[in-house]
C-alpha cells in the first residue's frame, strides 16, 4: 500500500507541477511558436531536461534534486493522505489557475522552519522580479515592444538571429527552472535515486510533457497569451531570458527550495506596467486588475497548501 502511495504520488505530483508550471518557462515559447509541430518543441524541451537531470544525478551521487530535499528528509511512512496535496494541486490545474506548486508539495514534508525559509526567499523573489521587469522594460519597451516595431516585423521575414536567441534563451530557463523544481517533483522518491529509478522517472515525466505539448500547454496557456506581444518571438525571448538569469541569481543565494511561481509573475506583472505606461496609459487600469488577479491566484496555492499541512499534522 506504501509503496503505491509513493508511486502514484511521484506520477500524479510529476504531472500537476510540470502542468501548472510549464507556463512560467515554456509558456512563451508555446505561444510565439504556435504554427510549429508541438512534437519539434517536445524533443528540444525533452532534450535539455534529460541532460539537466543526468547531470545532477551524476554530479550529486544520485540527488536530482540538486540539494534542495536536503532539509527535507523523506519520512519513514508515507500514508495515503500524503496525497491530499497532490491530488488538490492536479484538481487547481485542471480548472487553470497557476498557485506555488513548491508550496503545496512541499510544505506537507516540511517542517515549520523549512516553511517560513521559503516564504520569505519567494518574496524576495516576487520583489526582484517585479522591480528588475519594471526597470528593464521601463528603458527598452519604445525599441523592443513598440507596436510599430512589432507590426514591422511582422511585415518582414523574422530575422534568424531572433529565432536563435530565443531557442537558447528558452534551453537556459527550462533548465534553471528545472534546477528549481526537481525538488517539488520528486520529493515522493528517495533523496538518492538508483540508476533503474532514474530511467523510469525520466520515462514517466516525457510522456507527461508530450500529453501537456500535445496540448499547447492546457488551460493556464491563457494567463500567458494574454498579456501584451506575448506572441511575437522578441518579446519572448526578452522575457525568458531575464527570467532565466533571476533564478540563477535566486538559484546561487541558497539550496532553500523557492516558489519559481511568484517570481515569474513578478516579471510579468513589471513588464505589463512599463509597456503599458510607455505606450498605451489607457490599458493601466486593465493592468493593475490582471496582476491583483494573478497574484491572488498564486496565494491561493499558499493558503491551501498550509491548511493541507494542518490536516496531514492532524491525520499523524
């Protein structure tokens, strides 16, 4: 029974995390390349996610999460309402609101003290985010995101070096997302994976990514082709790349696991308000009511991940 708790854990938290989350690294690079075969975007996302995974099984004597479940020990027993979280994070997913996947998973494994190191290094995340998004775009939105300028590559074939830099910019975000949120996924699996636990876990997870690119990125797609210019390659390229170098930076501070949610969003939610008051004042207040939205969708996932830890506390 243990045994299948585990198991069905690891596939049912593999899939409601990489569902919930794809938005935040992939969500762009779905959206601006929409007329290309999903199977092509599989393979390069596949690609870099085996590599990233190997080389922390490798680097870390079997650790995939790369340290970030060392203060998080799996326990002895794992009982059937350990999947409360996983089974509410899949249920939130599949109605499309984004929430803090780290949050939900990993606070009922986590002590109170792991809890409160991960709230606050998300903040600090969220306020980098937020601020590092409203500056840069602040100074580049006339050049970059104009809509004359975008109507004129429209106009044009798009350049190749932009394709290029996208492609790479989106292979260094996944993986420093996967860095990130490797944690969240196996934290149902031993700290140490064996070679046997490696390949089949690597198999599970490509078969859910094919189902969620099959898809276009389900329901949650939608909070990203939303938001201004998402659609054009420039513009995702920009936005993966300063999302990518933020969670290196957050990645480098300390091994505490962190809400990759709330950093993204806090991205999104600076660069829709430079854009906005540099090129259409008008859109503001439309604005301001999408980032409260947005950022109320993301504390739901804390508020329910808290009470789900009461329960389980309540259930030992």
């Amino acid at each position: 029974m243990e045994v299948a708790v585990i198991y069905l854990g690891f596939l049912i938290t593999a899939y409601a995390v990489i569902a919930n989350d794809v938005i935040q690294t992939l969500g762009t690079f779905i959206a601006s390349n929409h007329k290309t075969k999903w199977w092509y975007l599989w393979t390069f996302a596949s690609f870099i996610l085996v590599i990233t995974l190997c080389y922390g099984w490798f680097n870390n004597a079997g650790d995939v999460s790369y340290g970030r479940l060392d203060n998080i020990p799996l326990p002895e027993h794992i009982p059937w309402w350990y999947l409360l979280a996983p089974l509410s994070l899949l249920i939130i997913t599949r109605f499309g609101i984004p929430v803090s996947t780290t949050f939900m998973i990993l606070s009922v494994f986590s002590s109170g003290q792991v809890i409160e190191k991960m709230i606050l290094k998300s903040v600090l995340g969220y306020s980098l985010a937020f601020t590092s998004a409203l500056i840069l775009y602040y100074f580049i939105a006339k050049r970059f995101e104009s809509k004359a300028s975008l109507r004129l590559m429209d106009k044009k074939k798009q350049k190749p070096y932009w394709i290029i830099a996208q492609w790479f910019s989106t292979g260094f975000l996944w993986s420093q997302w996967l860095i990130q949120d490797f944690a969240n996924i196996f934290v149902f699996l031993p700290r140490r994976l064996n070679l046997q636990e490696l390949i089949v876990s690597i198999g599970a997870i490509l078969l859910i990514m094919a189902y969620i690119f099959n898809k276009r990125g389900g329901k949650i797609q939608g909070i990203i082709n939303q938001k201004s210019n998402i659609q054009h390659i420039r513009s995702a390229t920009l936005i993966d790349l300063c999302y990518g170098l933020l969670l290196y930076f957050l990645g480098t501070l300390s091994s505490i696991p962190m809400s990759t949610t709330w950093t993204f969003i806090g991205i999104l939610a600076g660069r829709e308000i430079a854009i906005n008051y540099l090129l259409d004042r008008d859109k503001l207040k439309i604005s301001y009511a999408h980032i409260l939205k947005d950022f109320g969708k993301v504390n739901m996932g804390l508020i329910v991940s808290v009470i789900i830890a009461y329960a389980i506390q309540y259930f030992k």
